[in-house]
C-alpha cells in the first residue's frame, strides 16, 4: 500500500508537469497568432532629384522626408526618414497600417497620402509625384516612388475687380498692374503688397479676400495661391444731359470738368452730335450702350462704357 501511494503521487507530478507545458504552449501559440494579425507597414522608397541633380549619401546632409495624411496631419507613429539615405541612395519610409487595436492612428491602403520633403526644416517643394501625392499600398507591400524637387516654389496672387466703379490695382513687388494684368507668380513666402487707386470720380470701397479689409493697402504673404478681390463703386451724380429710360442723346455736349453717370435700365443711344470734351469724365451704364456715327469724344476726355 506505501508504494501504491507513493506512484500514485508521482503520477499526479507528471500530470501537473505536463498540463503547465500544456498553458504554456497555448499563451506562446496564441500570442504568436495574434501577432501575425498586426498589419504590416507599406514602405515606399525612390531616389530624390533636387533642382535637377540626383541626392547620394554625399550630398543629403539636412534633408528629411515625411509622409502623411492628405490633410497635412501626422500618422502614429510618424511615417518618416530622418536618417538620409541608404547606401543605394534612396530614402525609405515605411507607413504603417490602420488597425483598430495595435495602430489606430495608421492609414488605410488606397488612401491618398502626401510626401514631404524638408532641407534644413524648410519644406521643399515636391514636383513629381504632383504635389508629392502617392497611395498608400497595402500591408506588407513595397512601392518605389521617386521624388522630383525644387527649392523655390512660386505661387499665384490673382486679383480680381467688382462694383460698378472702375480703378487700377498695382502691386510691390511689380507685377500685377490690373488694368489688364491682373495675375502672377511669386517665390513662397514673398510679401506681396496690392495698392488700389480709383478711376477719376470713382470711389475704392475695400478688399475681400487673401487676408485683406478695409481701403489701405493690402499685403498677402504668398505660402499658398492667393485671390483678392479689389471693389470700386460709382461717386459720380447722374448727368443732367441724360433723361428717360431708354436714354438716346444727339447734339449733347459734356463740357470740361463735368463728372457724371450715365445709366438706363434697358439702352442708351450716343447719336449724332454727341461730343465728350477734354476734361470731362462720362461713364454711360446700360445693358446696351449704342455708338452711332457722328459720336466724337476729345482726347483727355475720360468716357467709361459699362453694359451691364
């Protein structure tokens, strides 16, 4: 009976032996198989011309490349190279991929991404791919993208004109004389300062538009594409020579210094006789405005036609 006992509890060791490799096995295969779930990164990697001539390890000192979201916002962790690059001279990134429990802050495959590329913490600007966009591949998976970049990157101030007044915009630096030149270009960062002067008997009523308000001048500060609108409105009184609603003038003259409108709701006729002399400023509004023979406006005369 002693020896019974004494197989019985080893027996009861080897079974406790045995079931402790067993809960063993199981936590490793199942940490295991919970880890072949995470996502792998989607790494993306290419060579880099700058203005013309290809990086090498030799020449990347400062630079650092950056992927994220098409809002300009980071991915967690940051999908980034900032350690040059490699010895086949490309950069490599690797971004990594949404999973709800291990990399919330990861992107999905086929989302649109953007590359940035920075000298010195300055950011460059990336060409090609445009405007530095790539998609995002899927996990585990390896896209070559090369980077094409320039280090001045030039954006458009546009400037457009409203209301029923006329003038001129100009714009320090030159470049902008609307009038008839109203758009152009300028290297990222440059202050680019808009002056309006009004038509004789015309008034600037203010900005809208890059940044800008009130009838001083404007200045726009060019990191992106810029578009101000400039509004000048009519001062001028209504011309005593014009009457009636179509208005038809014939054998009329607005003498020097007369400043005045002009307008109809429905057409004005400029007939036979009608003089515009130097001096004066005459602005003729309607949908429809006829000049007919016989019109004359002198030389240093201001005649300003607007159908609308």
């Amino acid at each position: 009976m002693k020896e019974t006992r004494q197989k019985g509890r080893l027996d009861m060791g080897i079974f406790k032996e045995l079931l402790w490799c067993f809960v063993l096995s199981f936590v490793f295969l199942s940490a295991s198989v919970a880890e072949g779930q995470i996502p792998q990164p989607a790494r993306i990697g290419g060579s880099v011309t700058v203005d013309g001539t290809q990086l090498t390890q030799a020449t990347d000192t400062g630079y650092t490349f950056v992927v994220t979201k098409q809002d300009s916002t980071a991915y967690v962790p940051a999908a980034q190279d900032t350690d040059g690059l490699n010895s086949s001279n490309w950069y490599i990134i690797d971004i990594q991929i949404y999973d709800a429990t291990t990399q919330p802050g990861g992107a999905n495959p086929g989302d649109t991404a953007i590359i940035h590329v920075y000298k010195d913490g300055s950011e460059l600007s990336v060409t090609s791919p445009a405007s530095g966009q790539v998609t995002v591949g899927s996990s585990g998976s390896t896209n070559q993208v090369n980077l094409t970049v320039v280090t001045q990157r030039e954006y458009t101030l546009t400037v457009t004109k409203a209301g029923s007044g006329t003038g001129t915009v100009t714009s320090s630096p030159a470049g902008i004389n609307c009038g008839g030149d109203c758009s152009e270009s300028y290297t990222k960062g440059t202050e680019v300062t808009l002056t309006a002067t009004p038509d004789s008997g015309m008034e600037f009523t203010g900005w809208s538009g890059g940044g800008c308000g009130g009838t001083g001048t404007c200045t726009v500060t060019m990191n992106s594409d810029n578009s101000v609108i400039a509004t000048f409105t009519t001062s001028l009184p209504r011309c005593s020579q014009c009457s009636g609603d179509p208005v038809v003038l014939q054998n009329v003259t607005f003498p020097p210094g007369t400043a005045c409108e002009c307008s109809a709701t429905t057409s004005i006729t400029l007939g036979t006789g009608v003089t515009i002399k130097n001096g004066a400023t005459v602005i003729f509004k309607a949908p429809t405005v006829k000049i007919q023979s016989g019109f004359h406006a002198e030389e240093g005369s201001v005649v300003n036609i607007r159908q609308e």
